[in-house]
C-alpha cells in the first residue's frame, strides 16, 4: 500500500530539481534527486565502516604483537627463575635481564638479576641492576632498598646496610623484612640504642619469642650498660637502667651492671642496697662477688648479713670469698684468712690466690705469700705447654 501510494504521488507531481556550478547544470526530479542522496548517503556510512574496521585491525595486529612480547618475556623470566634456584648464576641474570623490558613485572626481572650477580660477586652489576629496578617501578622503591640492605650484610658491609635501613626506616613503617635486617645491622654493630626501641616490633611481629627475645634483651641492655660506664658519668647508666622493663630489673645480668657502674660512680650506699634486696629474691654469684666490693659505712652490719646467707649456701666459694673481704673491712684478719683458705680449697682462683696472698704477705707470711702469687698466676696462665724445666740444686 505504502509503494502504490508512493508512486501516485510521484505520478501526480514528478517534482524539479536544478543543479547548477559554473558552466554546468543538472536537471532531475524531485524523486530522483532523493534516491541519490540516499545512495550517497549509504556510500558514505560504508566507507566510514571501512575505515573503522581497517584501524581496528592495526590495533588488533599491535595487541597481537605485544602479547607475543609478553608471552616470550614471561617464558624467560620463568626460565630465569628456574636457573636462578638451580644455581645457574651467569644464565639466569642473562636471561632475567633480558626478560626485563617485555615483562609485566620488570622489577622483580631485575631484582633477580641482581641476586644472581651478588651470587657471582660482581658488585657493579648488583648496582646497575637495582638501580634498574628502582627506574622500572617506582612502587619497588622500598623493595630495592631492602634488597640492598640484605646483600650488603652478606658481604659484612654492616655500616653501609645500616645507612640504607635507616634511610628506610625514616620513611615510616615497620615491615618484618626491615625489622630482620635492623636486628642483625644493629647487632652486629653493637649499635645497642638503636636496638632497644625494636625490642617491642620485634615481639610483636613475632620476630622472636620466649627464650631469645629474652636473650637479646639482656644483651642489648648490658650492651648499654656497657657503653654508660664508657662515659664515665653514673646519669647515662641511670638512663639505661630507668628504660629497663621491669621485668628486665630482676635480671641478675643486668642487675650486676648496674650495680658495677654505681660502684664505679662511688655509690656505694644504693649499691648496697641494691644487691641486698636482690640477693634477698635470687641467689646469683656475681651479685655476692659485688656485694663484697662494696664500701659502705656498716661493714659489721654487712658481715652479718652474709654470715646469714652462709647458713644456706655454705659450699658457696664466692660468698667464702665475700666474707673475707668484710672481715677485712672489720680489721678481723684471722676471720678473713680462714675464708679465703676456705673459699681456694672449694674453688681455685686467681682473684681468691691474689687476695690471701696479699693479707699473709702484710702478716709477714712472705713465703706463704709469694706461693699463693704462684699459684694465682698459673691458674690464671692454665695454657701453659708442658716444657722441659731446670731443677733446683739442693745446695741453692
């Protein structure tokens, strides 16, 4: 109906259509002149669609390609990994390196290939390659940073790994790979202050636990100690002693440093009373051997205050020796005598030796004196070779 219609009203009024440029006109109908600008008009989406069709097919050839990049960088960068574990040190930074710019992950391609030079102790190549790694991704930054921290300990540069993990350190976070590198910096540095304020990260990170958290806390405290008392003023060791955890306090370890070091000071009156509530809750020798280096000013009150401590530990040759010392500080030389005897005949030793052989040489003992100088000595020299010697003429 629609066609039948259409050519009645084509009938009944064809239409006039003039063209006209230039020198040139074109006559058609009305109907005419339609059904060309609908040709024209559908030659013209077709070649739009043509065109469409031929960029898609660029980019479909580009995808093509660059996934074969792909593909033939993930190939090797697998390749590379599998010589890498398989100790192919040369092989796997060749193809690692190699691999590198059609990886997706060219980072970790170079990072490997800097273990895999580490591995073959070209130091110039590791810092090409991280160096690599860091320009390849700037997210792998931190990862770079940690990568050379650790390879440096290996080869003992200790400093130099604990210049880069301070750098990392400063940007903030506390990952459990940096925390490990930072222990073993520090500890191998015997960088103590830097350790201490780890001590919680490092237990709560579940780094180290039980026994050898406890170990490295009593070693980086007596660490501490130990530098306080190189600084010759009692406030630094004070210092020491106040960032102790309280539990750390009761340590017989550390408790023996911080009495030493207030006796260094000449604090002989806190130091009293220090090892002797100490002593009242544990039993420790070195606590008993600074106990009698104490100078105070009740020395027969501290004389019976170890007599009582004999009662239980009368086979103690260290609190043998304590008392002898204190009978020394009460001018009871025969008591101080009978110690020091007592003391040497449970335990041999040269600081014992040296001090009986200092009080019989001041009772005018002198042969008596000079052989228990002999005896400490050779105990303290237990190395000695067994060489030929001269024997004494009895007439000598």
């Amino acid at each position: 109906l629609a066609a039948v219609g259409l050519i009645a009203l084509i009938e009944s009024d064809p239409g006039y259509v003039l063209i006209s440029y230039g020198l040139t006109t074109v006559e058609m109908s009305l109907w005419v002149g339609l059904v060309i600008l609908l040709l024209f008009n559908l030659l013209c989406y077709g070649i739009f669609r043509l065109w469409r069709k031929l960029l898609a097919g660029r980019g479909s050839l580009a995808n093509w390609t660059q996934d074969r990049k792909t593909s033939k960088g993930r190939r090797l960068t697998s390749k590379g990994l599998f010589s890498y574990m398989e100790g192919n040190w040369a092989h796997a930074r060749r193809v690692l390196a190699q691999a590198a710019p059609h990886s997706e992950t060219p980072a970790l391609n170079y990072l490997m290939a800097a273990r895999a030079s580490h591995s073959l102790r070209d130091s110039d190549k590791v810092d090409h390659y991280l160096s690599a790694a860091a320009l390849a991704d700037t997210r792998a930054s931190k990862v770079v940073g940690l990568t050379r921290a650790e390879l440096l300990l290996e080869v003992g540069q200790l400093q130099a790994a604990a210049d880069v993990l301070d750098a990392l350190s400063a940007e903030g976070g506390k990952d459990v790979q940096l925390l490990n590198l930072q222990l073993q910096a520090y500890r191998g540095l015997s960088q103590w202050g830097k350790l201490a304020p780890l001590l919680g990260e490092l237990k709560k990170n579940k780094i180290l636990a039980g026994v050898e958290l406890q170990s490295l806390e009593r070693e980086v405290y007596s660490g501490m100690f130990a530098a306080a008392s190189a600084s010759s003023t009692q406030a630094e060791s004070d210092k020491v002693w106040g960032a102790c955890p309280g539990a750390l306090r009761k340590d017989p370890a550390i408790l023996a440093n911080y009495a030493q070091s207030l006796l260094r000071s000449g604090e002989h009156p806190l130091a009293d009373k220090l090892l002797e509530r100490a002593l009242k809750k544990q039993w420790d020798s070195r606590l008993v051997n600074l106990y009698g280096l104490v100078e105070s000013g009740e020395p027969a009150r501290r004389q019976k205050v170890a007599e009582r401590w004999l009662k239980q530990h009368s086979e103690d040759a260290v609190l043998l020796r304590c008392l002898g010392r204190l009978a020394l500080r009460n001018k009871l030389w025969g008591q101080g005598r009978d110690y020091f005897e007592s003391s040497f005949r449970l335990q041999p030793n040269s600081e014992t030796c040296a001090e009986l052989a200092r009080l019989l040489f001041n009772l005018g003992e002198r042969e008596k004196s000079a052989q228990c100088y002999r005896e400490g000595l050779l105990l303290r020299e237990n190395n000695l070779p067994e060489l030929p010697q001269p024997s004494i003429s009895p007439n000598r």
